[in-house]
C-alpha cells in the first residue's frame, strides 16, 4: 500500500487488490480519503473514503470525468472493529479482521454498486479501538449505544458531510452547501447502507424522515433516497436494535423507500440477545403491514452463527 498527500485534507491511497479488474497496466484503484470534513456543526466532523466510479473499475480518468459520468451516490456506515487498514494492523483485536477494513469494504461495495460514488463513513470516536460510536448522526454512550430521538440531525449532518466532501474532492455541483436553498444536480440518487452498529445511523434517519421530509431544505436532500439496506444490524444496548415504533414506520413505508434487510444467525438467532430478533421479526412484519417496498433475506442459514457470517454478509448481500 501506498499513500501520497495530495493536500492537507485528502490522500490518495493505491491498492492492488485481488479481484479487482485493472483496464491498463499499472492503474489501480484510487480511494480518496477526506480528513476531518466538516459536517453540519463545527464540532461534528468525520473522516471518508471516496471511490468514484471510473476509479471503482481501475480507469485512470480525471475526477471531472468521474463527476460527469454519474450522479449516484452509495455511503457505508462500518461496523464495530472497522477501520483504515493501517490502524486496524497495528490494533490486536484488529488485525485479524483486516479483509475488512474500509478500504477493502469500499472496493466491495464498488462491484455491488457499479456506476456509483462510494463513501464509507468513519465513526467518528472508536472507544478502545474498536467500539465504533457515531455520535455525530446519534446520541450515543461510549460503546455506540444509541438514544434515538426526532431531531437530532443525521440527515443534516449526511447532507453537510456529503456537500463537503464533494468540494474537497474536486465533484462540483452535485450537492450544493447548506445556505443554497432546496438544490439538488439533477439525477441525484442516494442510497444508504448500514453493516452492524452502523445501522444505528439508519436507525436514526428513520426516527427523524417526518421531520425532514417536512424541512424546506433537507426535503429535496431526502427525496433522493432511493434504498435503505439494513445488514444484520447490532449494538450493545438493550433495545432499539431494529426500529418497532409504528410512527416511524409508518413515515418510512409512506416514504416508498426500498427497503432491503439482510440478516445472519449471529445477530436474530442468539439466545443470548433474544430481543435482537424479536425486533427484527416486528420491523419486518409492521413494514409488510403498511405496504412498504421491502426485501429481506436470511444469509448462512444452515452454518453455525459465526462472527466470520456476521461479516461476510457485506459480500453476500
């Protein structure tokens, strides 16, 4: 692995990867890794990762090129453990777990979404080096136990992070600033993708899609999302690892969202966490009772529930 600065806030970072497809010699796939971007509060920042099209299939085209090609949009929200891959080599706890890192996600994800821009979102803190916490879209603990309310901004904060994030990497005019009004480029597409704790994220949009859907300015931002994909989602607390409130259920089935839930015997089939499946048994069924457009899909059912499925569904779905 290489990496060159190519500013303060961006690197570009190479990797031969076996699998991926080079169209010439020598070009390799190219993720873009965007530091510190701001979000929709000064104290809310992230790092991404960005995988353009053209980038995703080995192409040495120019970012320009790659902004005119497609105006879709795919953003990864990892689970707990997931990090750059240089962090997660020097952690023991992470170091076996590299093939998944957010580097090796994001090019995944590229053959699963051809055409499409990939971001994978960062948590923002990583409790011991591996309880991933996305405070900045959820209030959390320190273990990435969430307390979802109405408000507390993850569309907001997406927009702002998707908005930045563009500037930094040269994709003009696709998603226009906060303070621009109700712009979106046209043709712009969304589609949302959480792994384990980062369902979290999805959790947290689905508590706050009436209140968006309502805003003057993130209307038109949420209008463009087009699919949810829930993957074995799971966290440490109690509860509330599948969304149950019919409110907001409803505000989603209503939203004609597609939703696709892919799930392992890890998460709803252990007798440890009962209430992990019970949840996802009643988010799938009050779903299919108000009409929404979902998919679902039991992966390794006949193997033994292994954190090594849990993660392979990121292949698999």
């Amino acid at each position: 692995m290489s990496a060159a600065a190519s500013s303060s806030s961006t690197q570009a970072l190479e990797f031969g990867v076996p699998g991926v497809q080079e169209t010439r010699p020598g070009c390799l796939p190219r993720l873009r890794r965007l530091v510190n971007v701001p979000g929709c509060e000064p104290d809310r920042v992230n790092d991404l990762l960005l995988l353009s099209p053209s980038e995703s299939h080995g192409s040495c085209g120019t970012d320009t090129e790659s902004s005119e090609n497609c105006n879709s949009h795919v953003v990864f929200f990892p689970g707990d453990i997931q990090n750059f891959q240089q962090d997660m080599a020097l952690q023991p706890d992470g170091a076996q777990w590299l093939s998944w890192s957010l580097e090796l996600v994001a090019l995944t994800l590229a053959r699963r979404f051809p055409n499409r821009h990939i971001w994978v979102i960062r948590a923002s803190r990583m409790y011991l080096h591996k309880f991933s916490c996305y405070h900045n879209f959820v209030e959390s603990n320190l273990f990435g136990a969430p307390e979802h309310s109405t408000d507390y901004g993850a569309f907001r904060h997406l927009r702002a992070l998707l908005s930045n994030g563009m500037e930094q990497a040269g994709l003009s005019n696709l998603l226009p600033p906060k303070g621009v009004g109700d712009r979106v480029a046209p043709g712009f597409t969304l589609a949302v993708v959480g792994f384990s704790k980062g369902c979290v994220v999805l959790n947290q949009m689905v508590y706050e899609l009436a209140m968006t859907r309502a805003d003057p300015e993130l209307g038109p931002f949420v209008e463009c999302l087009s699919d949810m994909y829930w993957l074995d989602g799971g966290h440490p607390g109690g509860s509330e690892t599948w969304v149950t409130d019919k409110r907001a259920l409803g505000e989603l089935a209503a939203s004609r969202v597609a939703v696709h839930v892919h799930v392992t015997p890890y998460e709803v089939r252990d007798p440890m966490r009962a209430w992990v499946g019970r949840e996802h048994g009643r988010f799938v069924k009050k779903l299919e009772e108000l009409g929404a457009r979902l998919s679902q899909k039991l992966h390794f059912e006949d193997e033994p529930a292994s954190i090594e499925n849990h993660f392979r569904i990121i292949q698999d779905f």
